[in-house]
C-alpha cells in the first residue's frame, strides 16, 4: 500500500494532495516549516525539509515509499534573496533524493516549472527539448533539479516523476510569490468588487492550469508504467494561455465590474522571459494527459 510523504503541504499544491489522497483512504502525512491553521485530514508533524535527519526519521518511522516534494521558493519571491533561494530549494531537494536512495522510495513527485525555460527557448511555442537559458534563481534551481532527476535515476535508479508547470488557478491557497499571481489576484478583486492593479503589461501572454488539472495531470504521471516514459527529466504541461487584458474582459463576460490600472514591475522582466505556449504533446503521447479545465472553464470555477 501507499504510504506517501508531502513536504511543503500547506502551499498550493500540498493543500490539495491532501484533499486528493484523502478521497481515496491513502495515509499520507504532510509536513511544513510552519504549523497548519485548521486541523488537516492527514497526518501532520512540523518539519523544515534542510534538516535530513528529521526528514529520515519520519520516512522511517511513518514507513513512507513515495515522496511529493513540493518545497520551493518561487519566481518574484526568489528574486529577493537568491541565495536562500538556492539554499531551500536546491539543498530539500538533494536530501529528498538521498534519503530516497537510502530508503528505497518507490517514486518521487517534484514540481518544475516553465521558468526553467528563457529567452533561447523559442517561447511563442515551447518544445519538449528547447535550448534554457532561465534568467531567475527559481527558474535555476529547477533546471538543475531536472538535470540531477536523470542522473539519480541513472545512478541509483532512483524514479523521480516532474511537471514543468505553468502558472497555477487556485483561490483556495493565498498566492505564494509567483510571476503568475496576477491571475488569483485579479480574480479575488472582483470577487471583492476593488479595483487592481496589475504588475505585468495587459498583453503579457503565459501559460496558466486551473488546480484540479495540476492535481490530476500529477497523479496520472505517477500512475503511469516507467517503460511508458520517454522523458527522463521534467515533462512539459500546459492548460491554456492567457493575457491579463484576456482575463479582464473574461471576468467582465461573467457578470463582475472590475478596473484594472496596469504598472508593469520587475516581475514584467521574468514573464518575459517565459513561454508564451507551451507544447505538451509528449505528455499526451506518453501517459495520455488531456486538460478538462480551459479558459472560460477555469474563471468559472474561480469566480464562484
């Protein structure tokens, strides 16, 4: 039986794991640097992902065999203090992935991103294999980790499973210091009837999932026969792209009067480094993903 482990589980994505795995009676215990503000449906002990030895000690002693690693420090936040950066994100991974070596973990789920992409990617549509150049620490760090992903499993045959992600939909988590968060921001000043103001230029065009397909398209993934598998590393995913001019007058079409007054910060520079389009046709030859959330879908969703 599973026994899973998800560090980093009061974000985005581990709030939703939780919900996910829950539905089907599978034990997982969640863990964070921070303590959960209301009573979890999982297992829960307070844990920072840079301290190995407590990390081990619950793999052991909870007799987990797959890991969600979900820790990170995302794009804009990470502009910040690169050097914590580097720090949390690439030093949790490393011990995530020794002491899955040591315990003989069955497979690993860790989250890329798109930021792993630049300037040399060709980003009015992305390929699978593109030439990266990421301009932020985040999109960095998550490069590298696709790079130690095909090492580890060809050194130890360690199964790390990985998305590059666009930008995530999901207002049940507050955003978490993403480029992409104009999207959930925008969407939760409409629900409050304010004004916004953007801090990308309103013909700035990303890639966006709602939450239920990020969830889905990861469970499927790791579901999935390794022999299936052509891509070793991270594998390119994609809902939908929108611009914020696009979202405000879809917003508009569901019934909200929402202003949105656009001042383009440093933020504007990491978007455009990132693809417009992404192609994520080996994600739907190899494991059969197909997103049931597009645009209009999507902002439905969000704004009920």
């Amino acid at each position: 039986m599973d026994r899973i482990l998800i560090t980093g589980a009061l974000g985005q994505l581990g709030t939703e794991f939780i919900k996910h795995f829950k539905k089907l009676n599978v034990f997982v215990l969640a863990t964070d640097i921070k303590l959960p503000k209301y009573k979890l449906q999982c297992e829960f002990e307070q844990a920072d992902s840079l301290d190995k030895t407590r990390i081990n000690e619950l793999v052991k002693k909870h007799d987990i065999n797959i890991i969600y690693h979900l820790v990170a420090i995302l794009s804009a936040s990470g502009e910040k203090d690169p050097f914590k950066s580097w720090k949390l994100n690439m030093n949790s991974f490393q011990n995530i992935a020794e002491i899955s070596v040591e315990n003989n973990i069955k497979k690993v789920f860790w989250p890329s991103s798109m930021a792993v992409f630049g300037t040399e990617s060709k980003l009015d549509l992305v390929i699978q294999n593109p030439l990266m150049n990421p301009s932020t620490i985040y999109g960095i760090t998550k490069l590298v980790g696709e790079k130690l992903m095909e090492y580890y499993f060809n050194r130890f045959r360690l199964d790390i499973r990985s998305l590059r992600y666009p930008g995530i939909v999901s207002v049940e988590t507050a955003p978490g210091g993403g480029t992409t968060d104009y999207i959930i921001d925008m969407i939760n000043a409409a629900k409050k009837g304010i004004d916004y103001t953007c801090f990308l230029d309103e013909n700035t065009e990303l890639p966006m999932m709602y939450i239920d397909d990020a969830i889905n398209s990861a469970i499927t993934l790791m579901a999935a026969k390794k022999s299936n598998l052509s891509i070793l590393g991270s594998y390119n995913i994609t809902g939908f792209s929108i611009t914020p001019k696009k979202l405000l007058n879809e917003i508009k079409s569901n019934g909200f009067n929402l202003k949105v007054n656009y001042e383009p910060d440093f933020r504007q520079k990491i978007a455009d480094s990132w693809p417009k389009k992404i192609d994520d046709s080996s994600s739907k030859k190899d494991w059969g993903w197909n997103p049931e959330f597009g645009l209009k879908e999507t902002i439905i969703e969000a704004l009920k």
